[in-house]
C-alpha cells in the first residue's frame, strides 16, 4: 500500500516531462513544473539570479573601486566605470603603510578574540549548569537569559559610557572586551544549551558512577562532544564582534585605539577628493578576515544562525 | 554466611560518613550557582545594572562630566514638544514596517528559490549569506559610494540608459535618502530572513506534498495550506528579530546619512546618540533611548503571544 501513491507520482512526472503541452492545457500544476525547462527559467533561475546579483553587486563594486586608479574613478565619460584595464595596488599600499590600519585591524582583532573567548566560557559554564545540574529556578534563569537577548545595545550605550567612566575603563580596549560579553553571553548560552541537550544523559550517569566530578564530565565528556558548537559560538560571536559599531563609538576616543568600523568612518572621511578608493580599500580589507573565516567554516555559521533562532 | 562473607571486606575500606562539604559539592543548587557566576556577574555589570541607570539617568538632567539632580519627567515633557524627536519617531516605525515587511517578503521568497533542487545549491546559499557576514557598517561605506551624489554608478547606468538627464540626489534628498537607507537595511537583512526561514523549510516532510499533489493541490495551494502553517513558529521567531533589530538599528544610518539630510532619516537611536554623546546631554539622550523600550515590548509581545497561539493550535507539546 505504502509505495502505491510513489509510482503513481513517478507515472505522473514521466508523462508530464514526456509531453509537457498537456500540463499547460489542462491547467493542472501537479509535479509538471519541476519538469519544463523554460518555466523553470522564468520561478526560479532568473528571479534567483536577480537576487544575488543585487546582494553581491556592492561586494563588486567596493574591490572594484579599490583597484582603479584615481583618473577613472572619477572620470565616468572616457572610462567604462563597470571595469577596469589597469588595477593599482595603490590604495591598499597607502592604507597599510601611511595610516593606522594596521593597528585598527589589530585592536579589532585583540578585542574580538579576547571577548569572544570570555563570553564562551562563561556561557560553557552557564550552559551546562543551566541544562545538566538542573538548579532550583534553572528554567527561569535561562528565561531571563533569553530576554538579555532582546536588550539591543542602542538603548545601553549611554548608561554603559557613565558605567566604563565609573570604571575608569574609557578609552580602553578593556572597555569593549568587558561590554562585548553582555551581547555574546545570551547567544552563545542558548546555542550550547541545545547542543548539550542532543548530548546522551547516560554517557554523563556512567562518569558519574565511576566517581567523576561535574567539572571533569564537562572538561572530559560534555565538551568534545559539543566541539561543532563551541566552534559555531565562536565563530558567530567573533563575527559580532567584529560588525559591533555603537559600543566601540561612544568607549573609544584616541585614534590608535579605535577597531576598523569606527576608524574607517571617523578618520577616512575627510576632505580628500580622491578618498574613495582609499575608503573601499579599507572596507574591503577590513570585511576579508570575516569572509575567509566564513568561507571555512560556513555549515557552522548557518548552523549557528539557525540554531540560536530555533530553540 | 553472607555476612562472614562481607564483613571482613566492610573492615578494610571503610565508608566515610559524609561530610557536609561532600554533600554540598553535589548539591545541583551550590554548584549550578557557581557555575553561573561569571555569565550573571556580565549580565548584571554590564546589562542590568545599565539598563536600570539609563531609565534612572533619563529622570536627570546629567550631562558630560557633570552629575545630574532628579528632574522628574522634564525631559519627556522637553521631548513631548520636540518636533524632531517625533519625526524621529515617525522615521523610525516607517523605518521598521516597510524594511521588515520587504524583508519578510523578499526573504521567504528567496528561502522557497534555495529550496530548490538545482545545480551549485550548496555555493548559492553561500553566497547569499555574505552581505549578513561583513560588517554593516563597511557595506554601509559601499552603500555611501554607490548613492554619492555627482558619481553614483545608478545615476549613471540610468543616464546611459536615458531614463534620466540629471544625477539622482540619493543621500541629500529627503524621500530618496529614506529610500537608500531602506534599502541597504532590506538588503543586509534579507540573507538572514532567508537561510533561516530555509532551514525551517527544510524540516517540512516532503510526504506531504506528495499528499497534497494526489489531492489536486495547486503550488499556491501548497504553500498556504502546508509551508505556511508548518513555517509560523519559525518565522515568528525570525521576525521578531529582524524587528527588534531594525528598529534600534544604529550603525547603517550613522556610516551614510548621520540622520540627514534635515533629519529625514533620524532614527531614535541616532537621534539619542546625537544628543547624549555629541551634545553632551546624557540625560536627554537616555530619555529617548529609553522612550524605545516601551515599542520593543510591544514587538517582543506580539510576536511571543503570535507564537504561542500556533503552537497551541498545531497541539505541539510546549518545551
């Protein structure tokens, strides 16, 4: 009984591909548009390929406008301003060894990864008491968690500068390593929450039997299996890190502190004329790290993306 | 003779009576407090603690460098007759519902495209993704370049397409710049949307479509009586982020328009940085910041009760 309705959708789209004018005359859709090639055309590659080319198009447009020379860039009559025969490494030149980018490239990245790593370990350690030890009010604290989520930054920033001046932390690094976690910590914490709760309770029982501590279960059995996670939480959170703009704005004064968003708006924009190429340059050198991360390791994004969405 | 049998064996390794501290070290509340420690102590520092002096510090007249007094609601009545505050307001719940609803639209759209079976589909999601992975605030840059006034490359292409005699004034006009900023948040929020809403696709058996099929369904059919249904959940979840987000959205309209061309694309957030940090006026700036937090609850409410109606008509178990 069970593979009778399979034939008969297989006889159906053999004899739809078979002779694809019945499908148009009898205006039944059936599995037919699956078939025809020109109707596929039409749903699905060129509305697909519009798409992407807009989403991509900016990408293009910033490498393209780092490698041309200054004269094209803003001569659009005698050149064709969608290419160019003669790229110039001059803008990238003049941004790694006239400016302070490579030290804004080095705050961001000192930042990032010091944040994402104290943020991960605290969330490893909230994580599994939240889903493990199961404490009295466990479920409200994970609640609250959640809700910490939703606080966005643009409603913080202003009590946070009086807290950091409080702190003395102004104009710091550690101003931004010790913020960061409040907006990695929530995320992180329920991305492992579920990753630990795929992970067998028994595997757990029979460590504990054998006299293992909580603390060696988590060191020795929960955490190299949650190892796809922990990768995916740390990738995510030093790609937020990397994209934080408001916090690293208002914390941060002097120039040689600044992380590359904030420099490249703050320092880049300035009367020159011919400042554009040197401006794509900087977004483009500043967006690469991220994007070679991603290219790496883009199954663990999305399952990271998806994976904080879903629980 | 079972007890001869044990007992010399008892008198060797004799069992400890517990001592308190053992009990405590397995105790799950003693632990799991410790274990929460240093995510709470963040949480609390640097969260809570700020959350509740942004609404306190919006009840004093603090500024830069000068500790405020309490002045009850003055700067909610300053703002109840702030002309700018309230198109700020304006920009940004026109901001959120037409960036979120294009949002939504374009990015289901695109998840049911990725959904299906074609060549290099694992390259295509890909490369969908990456305008979500660089930094908003350099495509923003990109944006800025694409938009400039005398050398935008659409003023250009249209010319040469003759469309147009004059250069399009994206950024210095007010409809056109609240156009551009639009656009460039629907286009970084759209690949979100999109894998996402393509992972919960991806959950929906294909038996029933098959079903659906032998049953005479249409694709539009299919769509709303099968995908739509099963998708809700997710799409509310999905939804309340890109909300939450856009409206408190900070960075893009800081990097392209800083709130111009005559405040045409202040958004609260903007407009409170602007007047907290460059103004020096701390407490006015919190007022407006924290005049946003009774929208996002708002937001947070419709979409969670929206979620728990669906959950409870589908009969799922809520976990």
């Amino acid at each position: 009984m069970t593979d009778l309705p399979t034939s008969r959708i297989d006889l159906k789209a053999v004899l739809h591909s078979s002779a694809p004018t019945i499908a148009k005359d009898d205006h039944s859709e059936g599995m037919s548009y699956l078939q025809s090639v020109p109707r596929r055309m039409v749903t699905l590659y060129l509305p697909l390929s519009i798409i992407v080319v807009v989403l991509l198009f900016p990408f293009y447009w910033m490498g393209l406008t780092a490698i041309k020379p200054d004269e094209q860039l803003l001569d659009l009559d005698r050149y064709n301003p969608f290419w160019t025969w003669n790229p110039t490494f001059k803008h990238f030149y003049k941004l790694l060894f006239e400016s302070h980018y490579p030290m804004w490239l080095w705050n961001t990245m000192y930042v990032a990864v010091c944040a994402t790593i104290l943020s991960i370990i605290a969330s490893v350690l909230a994580a599994y008491a939240i889903v493990r030890l199961r404490y009295k009010g466990a479920n409200l604290v994970g609640g609250l968690i959640f809700l910490a989520y939703l606080v966005p930054p643009s409603i913080l920033f202003i009590p946070l500068a009086t807290v950091v001046f409080q702190y003395g932390l102004f104009d710091s690094p550690m101003a931004l390593i010790l913020t960061y976690p409040t907006i990695l910590i929530p995320f992180s914490t329920w991305l492992l929450m579920g990753y630990f709760k795929t992970i067998p309770f028994e595997l757990e029982e029979c460590a504990l039997i054998d006299g293992a501590s909580r603390w060696q279960i988590l060191i020795k059995i929960v955490l190299p299996l949650a190892i796809p996670g922990l990768i995916s939480a740390f990738i995510f959170c030093f790609t937020l890190c990397w994209n934080e703009f408001i916090y690293a704005l208002t914390f941060l004064q002097s120039t040689s502190n600044k992380t590359v968003p904030v420099a490249i708006v703050n320092e880049f924009v300035d009367g020159d004329i011919y400042r554009w190429g040197s401006l794509m340059a900087g977004a483009l050198a500043g967006s690469l790290p991220l994007v070679i991360l991603y290219a790496f390791f883009v199954e663990h994004y999305v399952s990271a993306m998806t994976g904080a969405v879903k629980e | 003779m079972a007890d001869i049998a044990i007992a010399p064996r008892r008198a060797k390794t004799e069992i400890r009576e517990a001592t308190a501290w053992d009990q405590l070290k397995h105790n799950p509340n003693w632990l799991g407090f410790w274990f929460m420690v240093p995510a709470l102590a963040f949480l609390i520092f640097f969260l809570a603690y700020p959350l509740g002096l942004g609404i306190w510090l919006s009840f004093t007249d603090t500024r830069i460098g000068r500790v405020g007094a309490y002045v009850g609601t003055e700067n909610y009545e300053w703002l109840w007759d702030d002309a700018i505050f309230w198109l700020s307001v304006f920009n940004t719940l026109l901001y959120t519902f037409v960036a979120s609803a294009i949002k939504f639209g374009i990015g289901l759209y695109l998840a049911l495209l990725l959904n299906e079976n074609m060549p290099f589909k694992a390259m295509l999601r890909a490369l969908v993704l990456i305008p979500f992975i660089v930094p908003t605030v350099l495509s923003a840059l990109a944006f800025w370049w694409i938009f400039d006034s005398q050398f935008s490359i659409i003023s250009w292409s249209l010319k040469q397409m003759g469309l147009i005699t004059e250069n399009i004034n994206f950024l210095g006009d007010t409809t056109w710049a609240r156009i551009c900023v639009i656009f460039a948040n629907i286009w970084r929020g759209v690949p979100f949307v999109a894998i996402t809403l393509l992972a919960g696709l991806q959950t929906v058996s294909p038996s029933l479509y098959e079903a659906a099929i032998l049953d005479g369904a249409t694709s539009w059919q299919r769509f709303r009586f099968i995908t739509y249904p099963l998708l809700t959940p997710i799409i509310a979840v999905v939804m309340t982020f890109s909300v939450l987000f856009t409206f408190t959205d900070f960075q893009l309209i800081w990097a392209m328009t800083r709130g111009g061309p005559v405040n045409a694309t202040h958004l609260m957030a903007t407009l409170s940085y602007q007047r907290a940090i460059i103004a020096g006026q701390l407490g006015e700036g919190a007022a407006i910041a924290s005049a946003m937090i009774p929208f996002l609850l708002a937001a947070i409410m419709v979409s969670w009760f929206g979620l728990q109606r669906r959950k409870w008509q589908q009969g799922e178990s809520n976990d």
